[in-house]
C-alpha cells in the first residue's frame, strides 16, 4: 500500500476512465434520442451527442493505452522514463484537446469527418501530445535487441497512430476532396488503420500483463506472439479494406482486407486461451480481477469474431453496411474487447493505492457479470433493428424513413435499457478505481486541515 500520489501514467489512466463513464452517459442519451427523436433538440441534438459520445470514448481508450503503456514500460526497463516532464506535458495537451473539442460539439462548432467531428485545428494540439509520447516511449525502449512482443507492438502503435491521424486529415488538400472516391478510400483506409494502431497498444498491454500475473515470460517472446504482432501489422496496414467494398476499387484489395481481418482476432483469442491453463491457481487469486477482465476480453474476441467474419463476407456486407449491425460490430470491439482488456489493467495498475480494493471485490465481480450479460442485450438488439434496417434498405417498396424508425422503437427500447444497465455496471466498476486512487491523493490534504483545525481550536 501505498499514498504517493498518482504519477502522469496513472492521472492518464484516470482521467480516461473518467471520460469512459461521461461518453456512455452521451450514449445513452443518444440511445434515448433514438427512441424520443427530437429529445433535447434546443441544446443537445443527436447531430452534438454523437460526436460527444463517440469522441469522449475514443479518448478513453488512448488514454488508458497511453497512460497504461508509459507505466508498463518503467515496470518494463525497471528505469525512469524518458524525457519524464514530456509526460506531464502530454497529459496537459491531451487534457486541453479534450476540452476544447468536447466544448466545440456543445457549441455546434464541427468542420471536420466522422469520428474527429471537431474543428481540425484542434488536431495539431491532440498531435502535439502524441508527438511527446513517442518520444518517452521511443527514448525508454533505447535497443530493439531481444525485446518482447510488447515493445514492438507499443512502438508500431505509437509511430502507426501518428501516421494514419496525419493521414485522416488529407482531406483538407483538394488533390483529395476534389475526387470523391479516392478522398473516401483514404478516409477510411486511414479510420481503419487508427484503430489497428491502437488495438496494437491495447492487446500489447494486455500481453505485459498475462506476462505479469503468470511470471512467465515466454509469451510475449513465442513465434505465435510475433505471428500476431506481424498479423496486426499486416491488419493496420490493409484490414480497412473490408470497410471501402461499396467503393469501385481493386477487388484483390477486399478479399486481401478480408482474410486479415480475421486471422488477428483469431490468433489474439488463442494466445489468451493458451495462456489462461498456464496461470496457476495462486496467481489467478492473487491478481483475481486482472484475470477476470482478461479471461471476459477472451470471450467477447470470440463472440466478435463471429459477427465480424459474418459482416466482412462481400455478399453480406453489402446488407449491412450502414446498418446498426456496423455499429454493433464498433461497439461490441471497442467495448468488449479494447475496453475489458484495458479495465483489466486499470485494476493491476491502480490497485497498489493506500487503500486496498478488496473490499470492493464481490460489488466488481456482480458488476462485471451485470456488465456483460447487458452487454450481450444490448449488442443483440442492434443486430436485430440493423437486420430490419437493411430489410428496409433492400425493400423496392420502402415506407419512409420515419416510419421505419418509428417500427424498430421495440429494439431501440431494450438498447436503451440494456445500455443503462451497462452504465450503471461499469459505473460500479470504475467508481471504486477513482476513489481508492483520488482518497489517497486528498487524504493527506484533510489530515492537514483536521489538524490544522484542532490545533486553531487548541489556541482559541
Ligand atoms: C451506455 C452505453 C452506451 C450507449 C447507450 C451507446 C450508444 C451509442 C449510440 C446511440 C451510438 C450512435 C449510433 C448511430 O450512429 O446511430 C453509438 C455509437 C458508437 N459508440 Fe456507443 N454507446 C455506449 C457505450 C459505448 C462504449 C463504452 C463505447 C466504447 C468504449 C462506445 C463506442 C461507440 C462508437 C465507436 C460508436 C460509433 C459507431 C459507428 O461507427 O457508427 N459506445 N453508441
């Protein structure tokens, strides 16, 4: 136990985790606003919440990686890291970027593409602060000599990320916006590939941690992890192309995306199965929730599969796209798997607080359970409304747009509620992290106070 206060990794991993309880409390709002169209128009319109939803859960998730990474890699190389002010820095960007974008969607101030709605100049500063974190993270790693599977994939994801950020901003050159397929093949080559450099932080701090708990390190340095990382590197650099097939491109460029796509989450899903039988009884007690969260990742990266290798079948894809199926698909790997797997570290790295987190181990257990049979409900009514939703794109008689909404209500209803449920679950889930870390941090602060009054009361 300890009361040091929180160093720049874990503020990272703390802040994110309060921006994942915010951005579902948009989403449910949006879930809302699918059922009540029209809902808070004056101030908080659909066209707000979306942007608020999905940005504030992005940023849960680079946080989290970020701030997740930068501790790994001190526990890692066993040294400080490098260029430690960097770090701090990087957060005060991060933190600043998020605000002014948050603020930008609140005051309908837009100006660029899906997923980074905001007005572009507000990229540079979020650029800024990632431009510092590979600078700690290339300056800490030193020699690429002998080095795990992790350190490859923190690496490419950082160097990745930057690249294909810079990428989904080439709209702004008209040599792109001037023609409409090649500007969409970049924006979603590059969208496809941002996510394929942050799965390549996520699932490397997932590997540091199965290497933590098992204490063995034979994993992280197997052919069967470098398989993966060279897959997901293979997958970072052409999987966007199951999302283009609607776009007149080369079909080799599809059936290459396709096979890909699927092979990553396969062989991600086999190494944490591996490794679940070579975690002996003691270390899965001692690190309990860690593997809990871990093992849940495993099973949703299955579940996920399905649904993923279903939709990215051409002849399929076809129905689904822009359907709620797509967004399933998002949510059940953004939240299934990026998620767990990143709360599984939350739970390793901020459990070494002044307070311990056993107590709260039976209310994180139920709600992890709450967790993901709403999760299920709540992915599975999407799946449902998308299939009705595409019926309706496919139907040569289609009753209006308002109309078909209004018949898939009974759908949007369980997702509102099964999405409240996963609120209200995740909520018991983070809630114990921040004030077990935040109490440590304040607790001297009221000591000082208390004794500060008693010794006023003790002169008066
Ligand atoms: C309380 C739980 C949640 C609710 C009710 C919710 C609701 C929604 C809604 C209504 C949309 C817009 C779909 C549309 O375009 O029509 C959406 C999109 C999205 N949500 Fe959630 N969400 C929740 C949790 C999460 C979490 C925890 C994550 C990630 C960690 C997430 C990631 C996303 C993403 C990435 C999209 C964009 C999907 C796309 O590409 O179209 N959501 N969500």
């Amino acid at each position: 136990m300890n009361s040091t206060k929180p160093d720049v990794p874990k503020w990272l991993i703390l802040s994110g985790l309060v921006l994942l309880i915010t951005g579902m409390l948009f989403g449910l709002v949006g879930s809302f606003q699918y059922i009540f169209p029209g809902l808070f128009k004056q101030y908080l319109s659909f066209e707000k919440i979306r942007p608020l939803h999905v940005s504030s859960v992005v940023f849960w998730i680079l946080f989290a990686a970020t701030g997740s990474v930068l501790a790994y890699l001190q526990e890692h190389t066993k040294r400080k890291l490098f260029a430690g002010k960097a770090s701090s820095l990087q957060l005060k960007l991060f933190v600043l970027a998020v605000v002014l974008i948050l603020s930008s969607y609140v005051l309908g101030k837009f100006g660029g593409r899906e997923y980074w709605e905001f007005p572009p100049p507000l990229a540079l500063i979020l650029a800024a602060g990632w431009i510092l974190f590979i600078i700690q993270v290339a300056g800490s790693v030193k020699t690429l000599k002998q080095q795990p599977v992790y350190i490859w994939m923190w690496l490419t994801g950082a160097f990745g990320f930057l690249f294909t950020f810079t990428e989904s901003y080439l709209w702004v050159f008209s040599y792109f916006n001037k023609d409409i397929v090649r500007d969409m093949t970049v924006q979603w080559k590059s969208y496809g590939s941002i996510v394929g450099s942050w799965n390549m932080l996520v699932y490397g701090v997932g590997m540091f941690l199965m290497e933590k708990i098992s204490q063995d390190k034979s994993y992280s340095r197997s052919s069967m992890a470098f398989a993966l990382y060279f897959l997901g590197l293979f997958n970072l650099m052409f999987n966007w192309s199951h999302h283009i097939y609607t776009l007149p491109v080369n079909p080799a460029i599809r059936h290459v995306g396709y096979l890909v796509s699927m092979t990553e989450l396969f062989i991600l899903g086999r190494i944490i199965y591996k490794w679940k039988s070579s975690v002996t009884a003691a270390q899965k007690n001692i690190h309990n929730l860690s593997y809990r969260f871990l093992v849940i990742a495993d099973v949703w990266i299955f579940i996920n599969l399905f649904l993923a290798i279903l939709i990215s079948i051409p002849a399929i894809n076809v129905y689904t796209h822009g359907t709620h199926i797509t967004v399933a698909h998002v949510m059940g790997t953004t939240i299934g798997i990026n998620t767990m797997l990143l709360l599984a570290v939350a739970i390793d790295l901020l459990s070494d607080t002044c307070r311990s987190l056993k107590p709260y181990y039976p209310q994180i257990i139920r709600a992890s359970w709450l967790a993901n049979i709403s999760l299920f409900v709540f992915l599975a009514s999407l799946f449902v409304a998308g299939v009705e939703r595409s019926r309706w794109q496919m139907s040569a008689q289609a009753e209006p747009f308002s109309q078909m909404m209004k018949g898939l209500a009974p759908y949007f209803i369980v997702f509102a509620i099964a999405g409240l449920m996963l609120f209200v679950s995740f909520s018991f889930i983070v809630f114990p992290l921040l004030k077990n870390t935040l109490s440590c941090f304040i607790q001297p602060r009221q000591r000082s106070i208390v004794e500060f009054k008693t010794a006023f009361d003790r002169v008066k």
